[in-house]
C-alpha cells in the first residue's frame, strides 16, 4: 500500500542500480561501436584512394606534384586513423567497456611480436633493440590484443626518443609476485614531477617527451589503463639527461610458480 504522504502513489519505484548500470554501460558500448564505425569508415576509403591515386594503379598522372600530395593525403590519414584509434581506445577503457578477455599466455612470444613491427623503423634511425628474458618465464594472465599494444606503445615510445646509435633494452623478468616487462632508452629523459603528467591523457608539458611526439599524449594512458584492466600496473621511472624507463607489471597465471630468487633479474641498464 503506497504511504499516504508519498506525493506520488502510482509512480514507479526506481529500478535497482545494478541494472541501472548495466544498461548504462551497454549504451557505452553501443555509442562506442558506432562512433568507431562512423569515424574509421570514411578514414579508410580516404586512405585507400589516395594510396591509389599515389601509386598510379590506374594508370599514370602525368604531373608528379599529384602524387606527392597523393602521398601527403595517406600519411594525414594515416595519423588521423591512430588518433580515432587511441580515442576509442580510452574511452573504452575509462568507461570499462573494454572486453579484455583475460587467459594465460606466454608473454614472450606477445612481446616478440609487438617489438618486430617496430625493427625496421627503429633500423632507420641506427637504433637497436635487444630482448632479454629470464629462463623458464610462467604464462601471465593477460589478453593478447591488449598486452601487444601496451609493449608497441612504449616501444614506440622508446624508438621515436632514442638517440642514434644507442640500443632500446627489453626485458622480461620475475620481480616478487610481479612478472615485469621493462622498455628502456637512453633518450633525454624528463624530470619525475613529469611522470604524473605523462600518465593523463592529453596532457601537454614541458618535458621533451610530450614537445616532440606528434601524437595527442594518449600513449601513456592507454598503457596505464590497459595494464590495469589487465590486473597489473605501470611505472615510469626517468631523470633528464638519463633515459626513460617504463615498467609493466602483469600477474603469473594461477599455479604458476613466481619465485624472485631463481628467476627474477633487473631490468638492463
């Protein structure tokens, strides 16, 4: 029976804030799906034609300033299409909408294959990039899409900052009931009241690392973030003039073995 000083009897209760949010969240979804969709598509067929146009594939342009703004065009495109990327990215991540499929994984082979994509960029700038491992390394609990991405961002990172000549060191250890993956350069560096700044998305500082990236400072973020929807963390760790070291931490998978005195070694100076 409704209470005689309720002002209104009929109306309905509200429904419970688990299902509140549930629906929330699958509007997020929703939104994000064709924000993706409407953003990526159009990028694409911009990409697309214009690599056709720059490669002459329908036949030859008789003026070459065409295919050089052909080329400009793609690589605009290019970078925009990253962007929308690393958008969508963290608002999924932020709204938790970011269905990571967590199972164990040997994480070497993952870190193997994101560093390769970055082998022949980072030839081209003399810089080299050496993996170190740990013998005998448990699987960790991860998703593989988000672990890749996490390991290209800072080695991407890592490349764009490095001075020429100098080696990128990757490597994989046991640290406590941590297993760590460790990217460090021998670039400039940034003062540690940086570091916080370097973590929130589209932050603009002094620090040389954000001066001279060309992206939207999404980079760090989307690690952080990924890390933790993963279970794990990030650490940044760098003085000026001293390198940039960044740490992931994941969780062993469970049963495996994590013990520091018979596996663990530091991160390579």
């Amino acid at each position: 029976m409704p209470h005689p000083d309720d002002p209104n009897p009929h109306a309905r209760p509200d429904p419970p804030a688990a299902p509140r949010e549930q629906e929330r969240d699958e509007r997020t979804r929703s939104f994000l799906r064709m924000a993706s969709h409407e953003l990526r598509t159009p990028l694409n067929s911009i990409i697309g034609f214009a690599d056709i146009i720059a490669r002459e594939l329908y036949g030859p342009i008789n003026d070459p300033r065409y295919r050089e703004h052909a080329e400009l065009v793609r690589e605009s495109g290019m970078k925009m299409l990253k962007l929308v990327n690393q958008v969508v990215e963290i608002a999924r991540l932020q709204a938790g909408a970011a269905d990571l499929h967590l199972h164990p994984e040997a994480v070497l082979s993952l870190v193997e294959e994101a560093v390769a994509a970055f082998e022949y960029e980072a030839e081209g700038r003399n810089v080299a990039i050496r993996i170190d491992a740990a013998p005998d390394l448990p699987p960790a609990l991860v998703d593989q899409r988000a672990l890749k991405t996490a390991v290209s961002n800072l080695v991407q990172n890592a490349v764009t900052f490095a001075p020429d000549g100098t080696e990128i060191a990757v490597t994989l250890a046991l640290r406590k009931d941590w297993l760590c993956i460790a990217v460090r350069d021998h670039g400039p560096g940034v003062d540690p009241a940086e570091l916080p700044r370097l973590m929130r998305p589209f932050e603009q500082g002094e620090a040389p690392l954000i001066r001279r990236s060309e992206g939207a400072g999404l980079g760090l973020p989307i690690v952080r973030l990924l890390c933790q929807a993963m279970n794990g963390g990030l650490r940044l760790q760098s003085e000026p003039g001293a390198g940039f070291l960044a740490t992931i931490r994941l969780r062993p998978a469970p049963g495996a073995d994590a013990d520091p005195d018979t596996r663990g070694f530091a991160p390579t100076a």
